[in-house]
C-alpha cells in the first residue's frame, strides 16, 4: 500500500530585507483605502479612440498649492503605458454604491475596456476628454507632473485642473483586507 503524507507549503522566502510577499501584501491589507476609478481616452487607438480604465487604492492628494494628486500604477499595465503618452487623465472618486463598477475595472486580464463603459453611466471630462463616471463622490481631471519609478509601480503625481463635486449623499467606497467595504 502507498502511503502518502500531506502536502506541505513551502515557507515564504523572505527579501534580502527580511519581509515576504506575503508577509507585505497582509500587513497592507490591513491600511483601509478608497477606491478610485482612473480614466483615460486614448485618441489613437482606433478611428474614435478608446476609453480605458482602471480601478485603484493606491490614490492620494499630494499637495494643496499646487493642487496634485498621486495614483501608483503597476508598470507596464495598460493605464501606465497610456499615462506615458497621454498627458490628461480622469478620476472618479467611488461611492459606496459603486462596488460592481470598481470590481469591473479590477479584473484582471479583459480584453477591451471599450465594452466595460458600454452600458456605464458616464460624462465625459470637459479638460481630459476621459469618462467621469456619474454618481461618483467628486471627479477630478489631471494632467501628469511627474512620473516616478518605484519598485514593481510607477508613482503617477497629477496637478489637478478640474473638480466637480456632485450632490450625492452617500459615503466612500472602501478596500479593506482584500474587500470592497463601506463605512457604517
């Protein structure tokens, strides 16, 4: 008779530094986060151009004179290759009743962007020309300072050119240990 033994997990190899993946990725689970919607309008893809978008936690403002915002972009995605050649961009703060659209723009390996607007509610921004989905908290339009290489992501710092502030009364959408939450 074959006797087998359970499978066993090979323990986390550590950094030089000491920290796992593993290890970094749950501690940072723990920092709860808003969720945003980044948005841009790529005018040379296609004969109109294509949207793209992408869902974000890593979003902050940066200075208040002059107003800049930062959002952290996985290198070489598709949102940062396009923020390297399109200087303007969008973002649209998420509310709590926004959770599908923040999971839509999460998945990982879609094929367009183009048929996850479709049938999103959206405007398009007057300076940056990307959707601004409707509902969401606040909008913001950007046009990139500056671009910093950090690690596996690249530090996009926005001056923002144009907010609009919606008169919804509902709370944030946040991300916290691995899910879409809200705040009670």
């Amino acid at each position: 008779m074959l006797r087998t033994t359970p499978a066993t997990t090979a323990p986390a190899i550590p950094h030089a530094e000491g920290v796992s993946n593993e290890e970094f990725r749950a501690a940072m689970s723990r920092l709860a986060a808003g969720v945003v919607l980044v948005s841009a309008h790529d005018p040379d893809d296609g004969p109109r151009g294509e949207d793209v978008g992408m869902t974000a936690t890593a979003f902050m403002s940066v200075s208040l004179d002059p107003p800049l915002v930062m959002v952290s972009l996985r290198t070489d995605s598709r949102m940062d290759d396009l923020l390297a050649e399109q200087p303007v961009w969008g973002v649209s703060l998420l509310s709590e009743t926004q959770r599908q659209v923040a999971g839509r723009f999460a998945m990982k390996g879609r094929v367009s962007d183009r048929l996850l607007f479709e049938d999103l509610p959206y405007e398009r921004g007057e300076v940056c020309g990307a959707p601004l989905i409707t509902g969401a908290l606040a909008t913001l339009e950007c046009r990139t300072e500056q671009r910093v290489e950090a690690g596996d992501h690249t530090l996009v710092i926005g001056r923002v050119l144009k907010v609009t502030l919606p008169g919804t009364e509902t709370g944030p959408l946040t991300y916290f240990k691995g899910r879409y939450r809200h705040l009670s």
